[in-house]
C-alpha cells in the first residue's frame, strides 16, 4: 500500500501575521485549510494511508484531522523535532513507510496529477511557469531528471521542481549522507541530485499547481478553488435576499432581507448575514461571522468568529479570527494612482503585483468607529486601532494605534 | 533532586535521552546513566556531568528508555549508585527522584527473600520490589510495588519482558508527560523533551501512568483510569552559553543591567507614572489585604526580607516573611492575607506546599517567579514573571535583583492605591528604576577593585557581614553568596545584634564587610564599624560615593552610587555578588556547580 | 567558503564610545556595525563565520550565538597586535581558501560576491574613495594589484585598499614567517607577498564605509537608516504624526503631538513625548525616554537614555545610559576637532557625549565638543571644550 506523507511542519514566517497563530497548512482558502484539498485530492487518487510531518503548531492540524476517520482514511502525526529541512523532515518518517507519495503541505497538487506521481516510481511532479525566477529549476533529459538547481536570477528553463515526489525506502540511505546545505538545511534537492547520480528519477509534469508564498496568494489560491465549488444552499435565505451566481451557504446560517449576494462566495455556518450588505464576488466567509446593515465585501477571505457589523467596505484583504470592526471602518485597496501596491515585508520591500491589495489582518484585531485601513497594510494579532485612527503600513501585534 | 526521563517512540532512544538529560542538568550533575531496551536492558552510567557519558556511550540501537541526572542525596557519588537501577533479575530498570524512607526496612526484607543489591541508594529497593510484586503485569507491579513506599517520588520503570511500554508513577516530585505522534515521552520538566512535542499532561499526586508509542493511559490511586488533559505548551528554551565569560555566575552577574530591563519592561511609565501588572495581578493587590505573608526558601528568603522593608514603609500594612518549610505546617493562615511565594524556578518543593496550604486557607496567592508554565504558576491566583531568561549558575544572582524590582515594584504599586505615594514620589521612584541598569553597570566598571578586596578575604576562616535597616538581609544574601560558593563560613547579622552574642566569635582573622548607607542610622554603623575595629578586625565598608567620612573608619572601602532614600541598593547588591565570586575564584572553586548544591530543589 | 571576520581591536579614535564596548557593537540603525557585515555575508551563502575577538570580547559573543543560521565560531586573540597576527589565531580552524575581512566596514554582498568567485588564488578588494589618503592607495596593473602606499601624504590615487582579501591557506606560511619578525599588520603581509610575486586579483566594491571617527557614525547611520522600513509597534496615541518611514519598536509609547518624520528607527520600551518632534536619520536605542517638547535630528541616541523636556539636539551622539535633564541644547556647526593628537575638521558637529553622563538642566554644548563616559556637569554650564571620563562639571 502506498503511503501518503504531507509535509505540515512549516511556520510560513513570510505569511506573518496570519502565521503566529496557525501553521501554514491550516490558512483557509474557501472556508478549509490548504492541506485539506491535498487530503481530499490524495484521496480520490486513491491514496488510504496519510502521514502527516508536523511541527509548528502541531496540535491544530491534529485537531483539526483527527485520525481521519472523517474521511474514512488513516492519518498518522509524526513531529519533526527541529526545523532542519525538507530532507531531515521526510527523514523522520523513515520507519513509518515503504513506497511512498511525498507532498509539501503549503501547495495545492491536483487529484489527476497524485494519480500519475502515483503510477510513477521514483518520480517528481514538475510544472511550468512563466516566470520561474523564484523557484528551484529542473533539467531533465527524455524524462529523466538530471539535476535541480537552487533558484536563478536567470533560468535556463521554465520547469520548476513543484514540490511533489514518489519515493521508496532507498530514499532514506541518501538522505542520511545529505549535507547541509548553505542554508545550514538539509534539502531534499540536495538528496536528489544525489539520486539522479546513482539512479534513475522520473519526471511527472504537472498540469495543476498552487503555491502559496505570500498572504496575498491566498487571495488568488481562492479565487480559484472557488470558480470550481458548486452552489449549495444549507441556511436560511431570507425574503428580499438576492443570490446571484454560485453560492453556497453553510447551516444555521442567515442571509438577511435586502442582502445581495453574487457568486463565487462562500459563506460558513452559524452565519449572520445582513440586512442589507453587498457581497461580492470570490470571497470567504468562515463560520460564526455577523456581517451588518450597509457592508461590503469583495475577493475577500475572512477567518472564523469576526465582525464586519455596521458601514463597513472589505476589499481584496485577508481578516483572521476573533476581528471586530467599529461601525464606520473601511479598507483602502487601490491606490490613486492605480500603481501595483508594494508592501514591507520583514523589512523588505515587495512588489504584490496587485492593483488592488487591501490589509492582511491578524487575529483579535479590534478597529474604532470610523477607523481606516490604507492600501497594503499588515496588521499583526491583538492590535488595537482608536476610533478615527488612520493606519498604514506594518503594525506589529499587541500594538495599540489610537 | 535529581532529572529523570523515559522515552517510548520510533527516535533513537539514546539521543532522545541523551538530549533530555542535558536539559535537565540544572537539577543534578554528579553521575547520569541511561538504559535502553535492545532486547535486554542495556545500562550505561557514568560519574560526574552529562557530557561525561555521552563521550563514553556506545551507539545503542532500541527505541525505548529511561535516562537520569544524579545529584546525591541516599549514598555517595558512585558508578553502582547511580542510576538507572536494575532488579536483580536485570530484566526492570528504574529512575527515581525523590527519597524513599523506609527503605531500610523494605531492603532487609528483599534481601531476607534473596534480592541483591549493589548500591547504598534508597532507590534501588524500588526496582525489587517492583520485581518481587511482578506477575506478568509491569502495572500491577508497580501498583503494588508503590503501595509499600513512604516518602516521596517520580519514578520512570521499563520492563525487558514488556519492551512496549514505559510506566510513570508520582507523588509530590515533578514528573510531566509528553505526548507525541507514535511516541511519548515521560521526564522531570517540560524543556526535556519540548523538542519533539508541545503538548504535555501533569500528573496528579499518587497516579501512574502508562505509555506505550501509541497512547497514554493515567490511573489514579485506586486504580481506575482517569481522563486526562492536554496542555499545549507555548513557550521557546533558549539555550544559555557563557559569553566568553569564564562562567556562567559571572556572565548572569553582567546580565543585570540586561535584566533589570527586561522585568521593568511595560511595567512602569515615566510618563503615565504609573506601574502597570497584568490583570490578575492588578485585581489582587486592588483587594483588601489586611496583611502579607512572603514565603520562599534561601536566596528568595533575603530578597522576601528586603521586600519587607519596601512594602511596609510604602503601604503601612504588616509583612511577614517565612521560610516556606516553616510556614507550611506552622504558618498562620488567614483568609485576609495575600501570601507572596517567590521561587526561581516555580518548582520549589517546599514553597509549593506553602503555597497549597495558603490557598486551601483561603488566603489570596501571588507567585513571583522565572519560569512560565512551572507549577508555581499553575497553582496561584496570579504570578509575576521576572524575565531573567535561564540563570545556569547554582548561585542566583540576576534573580535575586529581578526578585527585589518586583518587590519593589509591588510595594509602589500597593503604596498607590493606598494613597500612601504621591504621584511626584512615585515619579522620582520611577526614575530611580530606570536608572538602575547605570548604576550597575557603574558597579560592574570596579570589577578590579573588587577583585583587590577579594583577595583580602580569600584565605578567611571565617567572615561577618553586617547592616542595618534593608541592609541587613543584604547582609545575609552577602554571607549566603560567599558561603554557598567559595566554602568559606560566612554569617550575616544585623549590626545591632553584634553585642548580643556574635562579637564572641570575632577574633583579628575575621574579616568584618560592613554595608554603610547614608540612612538615618548611618551614625549608629560608624559605631558599629569602631566596636569591630576595637577587637582588632578588618573592615571593609561598602559605602555611597560621596561618603567622605567612612575612610576615617574602615580599612577598605567600596563605593556604590546612593540608593534613592528607603529603595535598596541594588548596586550594593551586584558589589556582593562579585566579591563572592572573585572569591571563588581565588580559591578555584566549582563556581558554577558548588559541592552538594543544585539550582532548585524540589524535594524536602 | 568561510569568512574570517576581525572584530578584537578597540578603535581608540572612537573614544568614549568604545570604552565598554569594542568599536564593531556600536550601533548604527539600533543595529550593531558588525550586523551589517553578517549581512552581507549571509547573502553570499557563506556558512561559517570565524570572528576574531579580543577587546570586550564577551559584549560580542554574548549578543551572537550564530547569524540566522550561520554558524559562528569565536577565535580569541589576547594581545591585540594587528590584522595579521589576528588572522593567524584563526588558522586551525581554516582547511581551504577563505576571504578575510573587517568587522568595523560595511560592505556590500556583491564586493564580496565577486570575490568568492574570482578564479585567482589572491584577491582583494578596492574602492573609489574621496579621501584616498586616509587610507593605503592601490596601484594596479592589467587588473592585479601592484601596490599599496599607505596614507600617502599627496594625492597619487583614487582607489584605495578596502581590507578585504581572498586568501589561500599557503598564507599562513608567511604570516608565521612575518609574525616571527615582528610584523602583524595585514598591509605588510601582502606587500611583501606581492615583493615575492603573488598575484593578487582585484575586485571593485559597490559600496563600502569605514568608521574611524566618531562623526563616522551619524553619517553612516543616516545612509542607512535610508533602508529603514516603516512598521509600527507599541502604543502610538491620537494626534501623533508620523510621515516617511518610521520603524518603532515593541512596547514603546509616543505620545500625542508627537511629531516623526522618517527616516527614524526608535527602538523597544522607549517613551517618546507628548509633543516630541523627532526628525530624520535619527536612531533611538530600547528604554530610552525623550520628554516634551524636545527636538532630535540627525542623531544616534542610544539604550537606557534619558533626555529631558525642551531640549534640542542635532548631529550629535548620546551613548548609552546618560541622563540629560531639560533644555539641554547641542549646538551644531562646523569645528576642528582633536583626536588621539590629530585635528580634524568636520562639517555640521553637535555634542558627542559618553555612556553614563548626568548633565543638569540648561546646559549648552559647543559644536564638536567630546564628553567622556560618566562625566557629570551641573545646570547652567556651557561646554566649549572636551571633557575627560569620569569628570564633574561644577
């Protein structure tokens, strides 16, 4: 039987602040974590057993899997110890598995393309990407992998290593003689190229690939998974509501008289929708969320337990758990001169390459009456914004801007 | 008090345990041994640190075991008293912390049925008595094998003949679980195994528990399985490393001007003149307290004293302090009272036990310590955290001037709400506090002169320490310091109290240090200073720097900037600690690890 | 590759500021100059750093356990008798080539890019600089070095040696060799390896400073607080302004009218205000407070300060721990400046005041003037001349 094993253990550190309390696999798109569709699409290509890499935050991907009973699967937790690599990480799994599929959590992989890493022994999942430059690239020969190379200024190809592999026990002599790499990991390119010395490795092209580098790649990752999703309707849809397009509606939830829904949106359960609110599509909306009289969402994904309550317009941001936003706060999202918006990052400056980006909130954010949010903002946990305050740019958590 | 740790998983046992220990090292570091089932129990031991047996072991294969770090207390320093101990048969091996005190009597009735034993420790009796009660199942054994024990433990017990399971057994030593994927993971304290798992289960007194790789299953006392809960541990250890400094005492003494900025942090406000708590805190000193009660155990003794001092002259509400192996049993306990546990570590077996006894009275519990998650924190209604980061040395140091900032702190904040303070006071306190890390650093500046002074004191029989008012238990910590690490008998008295019995003592050979602050009794400890010098002593004062009449007085003097009025000095503080360390070291002493000596000490 | 960075000497001319501290922790950008260095050398893929320590060497190893993941190794020299005597401490722990370079000089990662991947054996580094003669002008030929004129007194060159070289393990033989002679200087080594014939490559470096003054530093300070990148900490109160970028660190509080404009790093645990203008290439270290009303630019103040209400202060340096009680006023201008017995001339100088300093209420301090560390000067005073360590003004 072949095995499945998620990489899970990363933090995601460039996905701050959405980070300091999830690990990376678990940021929704579309109302569940990334790890699940690979889950889901793992298990229609027919994969039944599930070994989960974790580390960072462990106990939520636990909690939140199980021991995948819920998906009729059998999903086993093995904790990394150390963050020393994805060669280290595949490592400790070495007495858990034989034949085995590996996936990096963090990446959305297509159930058609598991199936054919699946028929491929000793195979990697590669995709093509019009602009590869932050990727490692691959050279292959009829198929055959003849070596990967670390990310390139300029690359000599547009086949990217995608993060997907078929390995067997062999694997694991290899990764014991991986050196670290320059940055002091243990990478399993290193291994591989190793590998492809001694051995043959397969190439699988891949037609479906989702990374998630950035927050602002949720937005996008979303956009997507939603233009798949059919219309399901489990609430209640009051008189004078209007769904428009693919919408789905989770239980208990009500969408209130005079609401104005247009698909794709995702809407959870325990849900309090209008009266009166507008919104728009390619957004997510988690569980137990109250969203009021005279508010707009747009290309949004909002997390669990918040509030867009009174006057409120959210456009092409990303809201954590536990928000609640004072009557009257609005968020900026494109710039004046319709420029793409450039955000700080850990001190460096990135170009989103979006036109319109709004804030990427963190959770138990609590926002004054008539507080605003310019373009590109990064608002860290427990940050507390007066009424009337006008915020931009970094907001480190716990910080009060009143 | 000693470390223990089992490990039941797919890892490598031996690094696993290996990895556990030097976590541990900080609750004993005379002899550490491990044993690991690779079939049959393979037991390795070795006497003196970790490191030790790590170079000596030899690669073990097995994925399960137990490990310990020995710090002495039934039976000498020796390869056969250190743990693990095995039965006789060989096949169950055991760790214990803790102190058995029956077993005399159970040893003479094993070896009256045929058990051998090889070692002077107390603990071995456990591992044949588990074996003498064994059927086939290690749990019932254990269950029986604990039933005939008095006294207290942590043990850890693996079985060659049930190499599938590890089993845990407490009652009042620490022993936490770790739970992991498709392991588990048994030891003294969380950092041992943080590594592989944040979530842990804290036991109970008097339950056992057993872990196989998959699961974990906790009894209690009679037997019956009890459900348990996970606690997610949220926390980072970092690792200490002395710095280029030649040890960690002095390194942690350099630390403060660090420190003392990190337990201010967020907590005062120059501006605001305020002093900020959390929550709890706030809530606690907000209620009605009639009286405090301090309660800690040496270091955190003195600085209670100290705190004394401070909170009386700011709140006029009486203070208390106990040691917390006094007060437990004969400590009044009154439901109006706050008691004030200090301990560095949370652990402190005795401060615990005050600590439950004042709660189950009803009385209001605050904890001042430096470790988050330790049970001191747990059991109290609210705690104070110092911020000092790991202090590795066995003399506190940093903790004990973090110690004294809360006091302090806590005393301005009572003074406050009792109206006691005014805001402009509060202000110049406010100052003084934030000027604390220059002054110390203006201490650490007379390294040199210090170092002159320690060699005055290096070859003393004996030495005195003596102040009056909050300099008395400077004193005290004074003497303690010096004692505790360079073996060299040291008393502290109030300076008052020579005549009532301790001048009997002083001859020509005792050094007499002298702590002379300008206060109101500055006149009476000039005095003092001439009835020691009549008797032919030296003096050595420790005086502020604009003290121009104490020369006249004392053979040598250290100065240190003034305090501001009643506050204590913690520069005087830093003087004394580098004195007892520069003394230390002239005499070469194990400055970092004293003789029968361990940083916290979690048995009674 | 490894990097064998020098960080024991003391730099005297930086006095007081490196009187409890070795020259390469003083902080630029709330960032201690050898950070940048480390910078540098993680970008280039580096993976071990061997750093020569001596002065104050545990206020070193006790700030860095390693680098982000690069490892470093501690190498202690007792005796500081120079660059070359301080490169051979490092010997064992070297196997292959490795390229040596200075823990006080910030330095671009591309020089230093080039460098590794340079082919020749010996390779240096070299500099277009404005002043050459401060430094050992370089004379090539067909792109390898030729000579090094140390601080010639005429202008013969325009680029100057950068202290930053390429070297093989055969170095070693002339270092001991040299070492036995007496010499230990880094400059002496390769002018005689350059007499024996070696060649010595030569790459250029984008940008590369130097710090040997203490007006050094609030120049190189504000170069680099133009990397500086807004983000908000700490409690920022209604009614502050806070334009360009501003980076203020955890758990500080700026109080209304507050006036800040970027570039300005302001450190953690820090009070700022109420109405405090902070103006830019100011850097403000951890739990300092800066009272109302008092005006900041162009400065670098550093930890645990103290400046009281009403004061003004401009291209000046305040270092760690000093109090200045209210309307303390440096003022700026250009002045001749005497250090360790050379005088320099210097554009726009405020006050450069010492660790510790108590200064009272109204005190003014001419342009240029050097107080020394725990110097204490009462209310009223006017400072028109350099002051000792450990002085009292009455």
């Amino acid at each position: 039987m072949v095995k499945c094993v998620i990489l899970a253990a990363g933090e995601g550190k460039r996905i701050h602040p959405l980070t300091y309390t999830r690990p990376k696999v678990m940021l929704p798109v579309a109302n569940k974590p990334i790890i699940e569709y690979n889950l889901l699409n793992a298990i229609n290509a027919g994969l039944k057993e599930f070994v989960f890499v974790v580390a960072y935050k462990s106990e939520m991907v636990r909690n939140y899997f199980g021991n995948g009973e819920k998906y009729k699967v059998k999903i086993e937790y093995i904790n990394q110890g150390e963050p020393k690599g994805t060669a280290h990480a595949i490592g400790v799994v070495e007495r858990f598995v034989d034949d085995f599929i590996v996936l990096c959590g963090d990446t959305i992989f297509g159930e058609n393309d598991i199936k054919n890493i699946l028929n491929t022994k000793n195979s990697i999942g590669l995709y093509k990407l019009d602009n590869p430059k932050e990727y490692g690239i691959v050279e292959t020969k009829n198929d055959k992998i003849v070596k990967i190379y670390e990310k390139m200024d300029k690359p000599f190809t547009n086949i990217i290593n995608a993060g997907i592999y078929h390995f067997d026990k062999k694997v694991f002599d290899f990764i014991k003689k991986t050196d670290r790499s320059p940055r002091g990991e243990y990478e399993i390119t290193d291994t591989i190229n190793m590998m492809t010395e001694k051995s043959i490795v397969s190439s699988v092209i891949l037609k479906e690939w989702r990374d998630v580098v950035y927050p602002w790649h949720l937005l996008d990752a979303n956009e997507e998974v939603l233009k798949k999703l059919d219309e399901k309707i489990e609430g209640t849809i009051e008189k004078n509501a209007t769904i428009k397009g693919k919408v789905i509606v989770g239980k208990n939830t009500i969408v209130m008289n005079g609401s104005y829904i247009e698909g794709p949106v995702v809407i959870g359960e325990n849900c309090k929708i209008g009266p009166n609110c507008y919104i728009r599509p390619y957004t997510s909306i988690g569980d137990s969320w109250h969203i009021g009289n005279a508010c707009e969402i747009k290309n949004s994904i909002v997390f669990d337990n918040s509030n867009i309550p009174h006057q409120n317009y959210v456009g092409d941001s990303i809201i954590g758990s536990g928000c609640n936003f004072g009557a009257g706060t609005k968020v900026a999202n494109l710039r004046l001169d319709k420029n793409n918006i450039i955000v700080t990052l850990n001190g460096k400056i990135i170009d989103s390459k979006r036109r319109k980006l709004g804030v990427i909130m963190g959770d138990n954010v609590q926002t004054g009456i008539n507080s605003m949010i310019n373009i590109g903002s990064f608002i860290g946990n427990n940050v507390s914004i007066g009424p009337g305050a006008i915020v931009k740019g970094v907001i480190e958590p716990d910080s009060k801007v009143m | 008090m000693c470390g223990i740790i089992g490990y039941n998983g797919f890892r490598d046992a031996d690094i696993v345990i290996l990895n556990g220990l030097k976590k541990l090292e900080y609750r004993g570091y005379d002899s550490a041994g491990i044993a690991i089932i690779d079939k049959k129990q393979q037991v390795y031991k070795e006497i003196g640190e970790i490191k030790n047996l790590e170079e000596k072991l030899p690669k073990i294969k097995g994925t399960i075991g137990i490990g310990h770090t020995r710090w002495a207390t039934t039976g000498g320093v020796t390869k056969n008293n250190a743990h693990p101990h095995l039965s006789t048969s060989g096949k169950i091996a055991i760790v214990h912390n803790g102190i058995i005190e029956n077993y005399v009597k159970l040893r003479e009735n094993l070896e009256k049925k045929g058990f051998k034993f090889v070692s002077q420790t107390d603990s071995e009796i456990i591992a044949n008595l588990i074996e003498d009660n064994y059927k086939g199942n290690l749990k019932d054994a254990v269950f029986s094998a604990i039933k005939k024990l008095e006294g207290y433990y942590a043990i850890v017990v693996t079985c060659e003949d049930e190499p599938d399971k590890i089993i845990g057994a407490r009652l009042q030593s620490p022993l936490v679980i770790g739970v992991g994927d498709n392991e588990n993971f048994l030891a003294s304290d969380i950092p041992a195994f943080l590594k592989y798992t944040n979530r842990v289960i804290y036991l109970n007194e008097a339950e056992i528990c057993v872990l196989t790789k998959k699961d974990v299953k906790v009894y209690n006392k009679d037997e019956k399985v009890v459900d348990k809960k996970e606690n997610v541990i949220d926390w980072n250890i970092q690792d200490a490393e002395k710095s280029g400094f030649p040890h960690f005492m002095l390194k942690e003494i350099y630390d403060q001007p660090d420190t003392v900025n990190q337990v201010l942090r967020g907590r005062i406000s120059e501006i605001h003149r305020n002093i900020n708590f959390n929550e709890n805190v706030e809530n606690l000193l907000n209620s009605n307290i009639s009286s405090i009660q301090i309660v800690a155990c040496g270091t955190s003794y003195y600085a209670g004293l100290i705190g004394k001092y401070i909170i009386e002259k700011f709140t006029d509400t009486p203070v208390f302090v106990e040691f917390a192996s006094e007060y437990r049993y004969f400590g009044l306990k009154h439901e109006s009272s706050l008691v004030i546990a200090i301990t560095q570590s949370g652990e402190t077996l005795d401060t615990l036990a005050a600590l439950r006894e004042a709660k189950n009275s009803g009385c209001k519990t605050l904890v001042i310590t430096n470790v988050v998650g330790s049970t001191a924190t747990r059991i109290s209604d609210a705690y104070i955290l110092m911020q000092s980061g790991p202090e590795i040395g066995v003399a506190a140091t940093k903790t004990f001037t973090s110690q004294i900032i809360v006091l302090l702190l806590i005393a301005l904040k009572l003074g406050m709400i009792k109206n006691k303070i005014s805001a402009v006071q509060l202000y110049e306190y406010i100052r003084y506090l934030r000027e604390i890390p220059r002054t110390v650093r203006d201490v650490l500046n007379k390294n040199n002169e210090i170092l002159d002074i320690a060699k005055q004191l290096k070859n003393a029989e004996s030495v005195f320490f003596i102040g009056r008012g909050v300099n008395y238990p400077l004193s005290l910590e004074g003497a303690l310091k010096l004692k505790e690490i360079s073996y060299i008998h040291a008393e502290g008295f109030a300076a008052g109290e020579l005549k009532h019995g301790p001048f009997a003592l002083l001859t020509k050979s005792t050094p007499v240090v002298v702590i002379a602050t300008k206060d109101a009794t500055y006149d009476k400890i000039l005095a003092n200073i001439g009835e020691v010098k009549a008797r032919g002593s030296q003096v050595i004062a420790i005086a502020e720097i604009d003290d121009t009449e104490i020369e006249k007085h004392a053979d040598f003097v250290l100065r240190v900037p003034g305090g501001s009025g009643v506050l204590p000095s913690i520069p005087i503080i830093v003087v004394l600690q580098l004195l007892a360390y520069h003394v230390a070291d002239l005499r070469k002493c194990s400055i970092d690890k004293p003789r029968n000596l361990a940083k916290s000490v979690t048995v009674e | 590759m490894k990097a064998v960075i020098l960080a024991a000497g003391e730099g005297k001319r930086l006095r007081p500021f490196t009187e409890t501290m070795p020259k390469v922790m003083l902080p630029i950008a709330n960032k201690p100059i050898i950070e940048y260095v480390f910078d540098a050398i993680k970008k280039t893929g580096m993976d071990e750093i061997i750093l020569v320590v001596g002065y104050k060497k545990e206020v070193i190893m006790d700030y860095f356990k390693e680098y982000k993941g690069i490892k470093i190794t501690y190498i202690i020299q007792d005796k500081q008798l120079g660059t070359a005597h301080a490169l051979l401490q490092a010997k064992d722990n070297l196997k292959e080539s490795f390229i040596v370079l200075a823990g006080d000089n910030i330095i671009d990662d591309k020089g230093i890019q080039k460098l590794i991947q340079d082919k020749s054996e010996y390779s240096i580094i070299v500099k277009e600089h404005p002043y050459p003669s401060k430094y050992g002008v370089v004379f090539l030929e067909n792109q390898n070095l030729k000579e090094i004129v140390e601080k010639p007194k005429e202008e013969i060159g325009k680029f100057i040696s950068t202290g930053i070289y390429k070297f093989p393990m055969n170095v070693f033989k002339k270092l001991e060799q040299l070492n036995k002679q007496g010499i230990h200087d880094l400059s002496s080594v390769v002018e005689s390896l350059l007499k024996d014939g070696i060649l010595f490559s030569t790459n250029t470096a984008d940008s590369w400073m130097d710090i040997v003054y203490p007006w050094d530093l609030i120049q190189v300070n504000e170069i680099m607080l133009q990397n500086i990148k807004g983000s908000t900490s700490g409690t920022i109160e209604k009614n502050v302004i806070i334009k360009g970028d501003v980076s203020i660190g955890k758990d500080t509080k700026i109080y209304s009218g507050s006036y800040i404009v970027g570039p300005v790093i302001i450190g953690e645990v820090c009070e700022i205000g109420p109405n405090a203008c902070i103006f830019p290439s100011t850097s403000i270290g951890n739990n300092s407070v800066i009272h109302p009303f008092t005006e900041i630019q162009n400065s670098i103040i550093m930890n645990d300060v103290h400046i009281g209400s009403s004061s003004f202060i401009r291209n000046s340096v305040i270092a760690r721990g000093s109090i200045l009680r209210h309307n303390f006023t440096s003022s700026s201008d250009e002045c001749t400046i005497e250090i360790e017995g050379e005088f320099k001339k210097v554009e726009n100088i405020g006050s450069l005041i010492g660790e510790d300093c108590t200064i009272e209420n109204h005190v003014v301090v001419d342009p240029g003037v050097i107080i020394g560390r725990k110097c204490n000067i009462s209310s009223m005073k006017r400072i028109r001349k350099n002051i000792q360590s450990n002085s009292k003004v009455m």
